[in-house]
C-alpha cells in the first residue's frame, strides 16, 4: 500500500454525517484505505453501528451536532490535527418555491450551508488542519441542474460551491486543498424525502445514461481519490459523479 497514490496509511480522516448514507460508506471506505478515522454525527448508536463497519485502525467517535456553536467547539476540542475532511452531513426537503417560509431557509441553511462554514473556521482558528489536508465537501448537481420544488436545497449547494472555491484560495499558501463532490441522485435514507413511489423511482433510476442510481460507495470512492496523493494538484473544483443525468 505504500506505493499506492491512493492509499490513506496513517492518515487521521474526519467525516461528519457518518452514522449512515454516503458519510458511512465513506468511512469506511478510507478506513479499508488504511486511515484513521473520526466519525461524527448527531446519533452515537448509529455512529457505533459504522464504527463496528470500519477496518482495523485508531479509530474514534465524537457525538456532535455541529448545527449548534457548543457542538462545534465540543467537536474541535475533541479531535487531533487532522489530515483530511469530508463533509457529509445534510438535508434536503422539498418544497415548491410558493411554499417556502423563513423557519424552512433557516433550517436547511443551518444543516447544509453554516455548519460546515463555522466548524471549518473553527478548525482553522484552532490549527486543528494539518498542512497538506484535503478538505471535501458534498455538493449536489441541483446547483446548476434544475428541478421542480428543489429551490431551497440547490441554492444552498450553490453557496457550498462558492465556499469551496474561495476556501481552496485562501488556503493554498498551507498546501490545504479544498474540493466538492456533486452527486446525481443516490440510493440513500434521503431518497424518502421526494414523496415518491418505488415504481416512480424505478422509472426515475431508468432515466438515467447509466440506467441506475448511484450507491452510497461511488461517492465514497471519489472521497479517498480527493483525500489521497492521486489528486495532488487538484484543488477548488467539484467532481460530478450522477451516472450522466446532467448530459441531458
């Protein structure tokens, strides 16, 4: 594994959102790479069901809820330097747009947009990211592809995106890279919340070049490629994993 680009060997990885979906999958994921990995979430008997996933290793979890300033400073104080991030945690309820209210923009920008903002500054502010990191963040492909009632959610992305790109500036004098991975629709927990049939989503998954959904695993795979040596040079861009979706 040494000679590996793509190995993680030693490398101390935290992921939030890891009690299910793609923050599990990744977890795991960069555990099997050989790192060493924090998970965070806000459910600790779901978080130790991904902690009983994981490969050998120096494993820790840290119970959080990063949506709020005391989870945030209870997670920065609680973890070493790290040498990689990636930012799972977050959610998407639809709503046409006629329908959205303030409660509904301050509750997914405060899940989706601010937590990952103020935690990263807290890191930051605390040197709690080592030089040469990589930090990556979930995006969606509903920031620049539109679909009905998905307002809310995409514009909230579309801030990630900004996020990434200034981030990624403004850290590179520490050679800490800062990348986004835009997912197409995949097959997890949060699929419920489009209110659709199971023959609707069969139909949906058709629609797509590759003719299925992603698996929580493909984007976790596109994590250890953004968090290992393979991608050294890469920093302020999004990859867009959706199966070809966006082709059309």
């Amino acid at each position: 594994m040494e000679n590996n680009p793509f190995s993680l060997k030693g490398k101390k990885i935290l992921v939030t959102g890891a009690s299910s979906g793609i923050g599990r999958a990744t977890s795991v994921q960069c555990a099997n790479m050989g790192a060493n990995i924090i998970v965070t979430g806000r459910n600790n008997e779901r978080l130790q069901e991904t902690m009983n996933m994981l490969a050998i290793g120096e494993h820790h979890c840290v119970e959080a809820d990063i949506t709020t300033d005391s989870g945030i400073f209870h997670l920065t104080d609680n973890v070493e330097a790290l040498d990689g991030i990636v930012h799972c945690a977050g959610i998407n309820t639809k709503f046409l747009f006629k329908f959205i209210d303030m409660e509904k923009i301050n509750t997914m920008y405060a899940i989706n947009c601010f937590s990952p903002m103020l935690m990263l500054q807290s890191f930051i502010k605390k040197k709690k990211i080592n030089k040469g990191a990589s930090i990556v963040l979930l995006s969606s492909i509903s920031s620049n592809y539109a679909t009905v009632s998905n307002a809310l959610y995409a514009s909230t992305k579309g801030a990630v995106n900004s996020l990434i790109r200034v981030l990624a500036l403004e850290l590179s004098a520490a050679k800490i890279r800062v990348n986004g991975i835009m997912p197409g629709m995949v097959k997890t927990e949060m699929m419920k919340s489009y209110g659709m049939t199971d023959d609707e989503l069969d139909n949906l998954s058709k629609s797509y070049p590759l003719g299925k959904f992603g698996e929580p695993v493909d984007i976790a795979n596109c994590a250890v490629y953004l968090l290992s040596e393979a991608s050294c040079w890469v920093t302020g861009t999004n990859i867009v994993i959706d199966g070809g979706i966006t082709l059309r």
